[in-house]
C-alpha cells in the first residue's frame, strides 16, 4: 500500500466531519446557531481543537506504526481492555452507519421519489459493496466525492447568504461560554468514531510536512465551509424549521440547483456510510481473523443496519446523536494520553 501524502491526509481527515448532519446544516446548527454570533466563535474554536485533534491521532499513529482504534487508545498491556475498546468503536460506526442508511433512504425518496424501504436498501447494498475493497477503495471514493461536495456546499451557502442580504444583526446568546463546551462536544463527536479510518491512515504516513499541510487544510476547510452554511442558515430563517435545511437553500435556487445538491449530499452520505462499513470490517477482523464468518458478520450487520434504518432519520437522530459527545470524551483522552506518553519515551 502506497505511502498517504498531504491529498490523501486532506481529504480523510475532511470526511471526518463530512456527513449527512454537517453539510444539510442541521447538526451544525443545533452545535452553534443557538449561540447567534457567538455561534462563530465557536466554530474557530471547534476548528482548533480539530487540527489538534486529528494531528494527534495521525501523528502517534506514523511515529508508533500502530494501524488500529485500541493500539492508539489502550495504553497499557491488557487484552481484555483492547477487546472492549474494539467492541466500543464497532458498536459506535454501527450506529453511525444506521443514521447514514436512514439519512440516504429520505434524501432518495425525496428527491428522486423511491419509497423509503427501497431508497434505504439500494444504498445499504451499494454502500457495502463498495466497502469490500478496503481502505483503498474507500480512499479513492474520497478521492472523488470529498473536493465537489465541499466546493459547491461553499459556493451555495455563500450564494444564499448574498441573495438574502448577508447577514441579520445577530444577539450574543453565547455569553455564557456554552459554544465552549459544543465546539469540544461537537469535535469529540465526529472524531472518536473516526479513529479506525484514521489509523491505518496515519501508519502510512512518513512525511511530517504532508501530515501538517493536510489536516491544516482540512481544517481551514472545516472552517470555512462551517461558517458559511451558520451564515446562510441565519440569513434564510425558513430553512431552519425544513429537516435538511442546505437542501431547502438549494431548492430556492431551482430545480437544477436542487438536483445536484441533492446528488452531492447524498455522495457525502455515502463516503460517511462506506467508511463507517469499512473500519467495522477492519474491527471484525481483529474480533473474527476467519474470512469465512467474518464476511457472514459483515452481511448480517448491513442487513441489520438496513432494518434499523426503517425507524426514521430524525427518530434515530434524536435517540443516538446525543450520547456521542459525551461517551467518547473518555476514549479519545485515553487516546492523547497515550500519545502523551509515547512521546515522552526515550
């Protein structure tokens, strides 16, 4: 396997936080936009603590050579621990890829008019087949969807926010300090489930200037984009009350505008889905090594997915969403101690 460069380091390190939740501006939102202006601040601040965050992750896992979620997190000798470590980041990317089906089966039946079940099982089905091929195939799907999905969700939010009047006056809700805590929340959300994709990344990668340059820019990108989907969403009040409010932004602009927002959100719904099915492939390996019966656990585990996904996209956002932030603070400050720690050896 190739050596990852700064490209490669950008845009997995951008589909961290490139989902479903991110680009339709409902998550972001709901981390920031109560917090009016203040919301701003907290987004600079969440793109901080992302550089430091995912540079941690994939600057111990070049130094140490370590590929996986529980080398990085466990810093002690103790397989019991690695085996619940494994067993905690699998359940979490389950989840995560239940949402992503939920999410992709209402955006299809909206836009292109298929019945949930059916939308939910074309892309549970294609979504799978194209994890099979592993990281490299889940890199080269990056490859592809990350750069068109940003770029045009920057271009649309910047569109929208112009053709309303830029800007209202905004109230500094936040005085509170409370977009503290949502832009650490909001960063241990998107991160601590990303850690398997992550890993075997940051072991492949031996120049430090590339790991800087990449995660730099995939957090200027974070920035950037964040700060402009928060701008348009408090420009067009409307779109704040629609269950995909990018979506409704797109749909101002016209039918066409619409189509191809819709297809790109999608995309980005898919590279979170393949990526959360490939580093649960890579965490059932190391649970199962037989290719036999772990192929029937990945089978299963889509199927399941699928099944779950019926339940609803907002249903199952209001019952998992909440509990990320806060139950993977624990693992992620093993993860830096760790880090910590590995440096400090001689």
């Amino acid at each position: 396997m190739k050596q990852a460069n700064a490209y490669t380091v950008a845009v997995t390190a951008i589909s961290v936080y490139l989902g479903a939740g991110f680009l339709s501006g409902q998550e972001l939102f709901n981390f920031f936009g109560v917090f009016g202006a203040w919301g701003f601040v907290g987004v600079a601040l969440a793109a901080g603590i992302f550089f430091f965050v995912v540079f941690t992750i994939l600057s111990f896992a070049s130094e140490s050579g370590y590929d996986s979620a529980e080398r990085l997190i466990v810093g002690f000798d103790s397989p019991p621990a690695r085996t619940a470590v494994t067993i905690f980041e699998g359940v979490f990317l389950f989840l995560i890829d239940v949402l992503m089906v939920a999410a992709a089966g209402a955006l299809i039946a909206d836009a292109f008019g298929f019945s949930l079940p059916l939308g939910c099982a074309l892309f549970a089905a294609i979504s799978l087949a194209v994890s099979l091929f592993g990281l490299t195939g889940l890199l080269r799907v990056f490859s592809f969807i990350v750069p068109p999905l940003a770029f045009f969700t920057l271009f649309l939010a910047a569109g929208g926010t112009v053709r309303a009047g830029g800007l209202p006056a905004l109230s500094a809700a936040g005085g509170n300090l409370g977009f503290v805590s949502s832009a650490f929340f909001y960063v241990t959300f998107n991160t601590v489930c990303s850690v398997p994709i992550l890993a075997p990344v940051g072991a492949r990668i031996k120049n430090k200037r590339h790991l800087r340059l990449g995660v730099l820019f995939a957090s200027l990108a974070f920035f950037a984009v964040s700060s402009l989907i928060l701008a348009v969403l408090f420009a067009v009040p409307a779109a704040r009350n629609a269950e995909l409010p990018m979506l409704f932004v797109a749909s101002t602009f016209g039918k066409t505008v619409y189509g191809i927002f819709a297809a790109l959100l999608c995309t980005g719904v898919f590279a979170t889905s393949i990526s959360c099915k490939t580093a649960l492939s890579l965490t059932l390996r190391t649970l199962c090594p037989k290719r036999a019966f772990h192929t029937v656990l990945v089978f299963l585990l889509a199927l399941c997915s699928f099944l779950i996904s019926l339940s609803g996209f907002r249903t199952l956002v209001s019952i998992i969403y909440p509990i990320f932030g806060y139950i993977g603070v624990l693992p992620l400050a093993m993860l830096i101690y760790h880090a910590y720690q590995y440096k400090k050896k001689p």
